[in-house]
C-alpha cells in the first residue's frame, strides 16, 4: 500500500469517527458516556490478508483523538477490515454480527484481543460500541 493510499485510508477513517462523536455530543443522552469514556484502543485495519493498517484512538474525560500507528500502552486492541467497521459504525451491523460472522479475509468481522496489561476489558469495548455506532 502506498504512503498517500495509508493517508487517504486515515483521513477517512478519522472523518467518519470524528463525525459519529461530534453528532453524538450534540445528544445530551450520551454526555455522561463521552466525558467519562477512558481508553487507548489500537485498531488494525485489515487491507489485505496479512496486511493491517494500524489506527489509535485515545480518549480521555471528553476529549478524543486519532492518531497513525500503534500505542506502546493500549486498553484493547480491534482488528476489521474498514468496509465491516463502515457497516458497524451505520448500524448495518450490529456487535453479535460482527463477532459472529466472518469477513472477507475468513477472519470474524471484529476480532478483540487484550490490552497491553493483559486484561481483556470486554467493558470498554461495550462502550466504545455505544459511542461509535450511529442511532
């Protein structure tokens, strides 16, 4: 993959999650959620078969930012490929969906390892779920 095909990839990606938190601001339903949501989640997109892009999102009481590459220090880690993640983020998919059924690479649609402690931190993947996903 090329350097401006990677950068394409993140702006993407980075508009679309940027988007889903701004309008879920705008909700006061989900306020409390957003201010106290505390992660470092890496998020590997699968391009081809042995081929991940890797994202990092960090949030932090309310403030959220994306960035390119791994974190040394990470709560959870995601794998997807982008088209599943697309699905999911639109409500097209839904989180047993995206567990349960596989992708076009054979692998589960979403996939989730541990952090870097080593916990699996099954409740913040329950909220990011709930952050990312549009009503």
């Amino acid at each position: 993959m090329e350097e401006s095909d990677k950068d394409n990839l993140f702006i993407t990606f980075q508009q679309t999650i940027e988007a889903v938190i701004r309008e879920k601001e705008e909700n006061p339903k989900y306020e409390k959620l957003l201010k106290k949501f505390k992660a470092r989640v890496i998020i590997g997109l699968q391009i081809e078969e042995d081929y991940y892009f890797w994202v990092s999102l960090v949030a932090d009481n309310g403030k959220y930012s994306l960035g390119k590459g791994k974190l040394d220090e990470y709560d959870l880690e995601l794998r997807a490929a982008p088209e599943d993640l697309v699905f999911f983020v639109n409500g097209e998919n839904s989180v047993l969906n995206m567990v349960l059924k596989n992708s076009r690479f054979g692998h589960k649609k979403l996939r989730f390892s541990k952090g870097s402690t080593g916990k699996r931190n099954f409740g913040i993947l329950l909220k990011l779920s709930k952050i990312l996903v549009l009503d």
